[in-house]
C-alpha cells in the first residue's frame, strides 16, 4: 500500500479549531515535523482539511 509523508510547513496559530485538532490527530504538533501514513482516504480527508499548512509526497 502507498504511503504519503506529509510535512507541516506553515504555523497552526490563528487557525481553526478543527484544523488544530486535525494537525494534532495526523501527529504533527510543530512547523517542520514529518509523519508517514498509509494512503486512505480518511488520512487524505484529513490532509484536505489543512492543506494550505502541509505538503505531502507519496513515499514507498
């Protein structure tokens, strides 16, 4: 299964609510940390929600 690396790259501060808590629950908690999660579309809905503060690359 793919997977995606998904790299905070802008502040959460002056977000929303929800987008915190989804940075929070995709376990980024500062600019510059990086996860890698399986492909799924709930972590690409998730992705979706804070797109402007993430970038993401698909990793094997």
């Amino acid at each position: 299964m793919a997977r995606l690396k998904v790299t905070q790259t802008r502040s959460k501060i002056g977000g929303r609510q929800n987008q915190r808590d989804t940075l929070r629950s995709l376990g980024l908690k500062r600019v510059h940390d990086v996860v890698v999660k399986e492909d799924r579309p709930e972590i690409r809905g998730m992705i979706a929600t804070v797109s402007h503060l993430v970038t993401v690359e698909e990793v094997d």
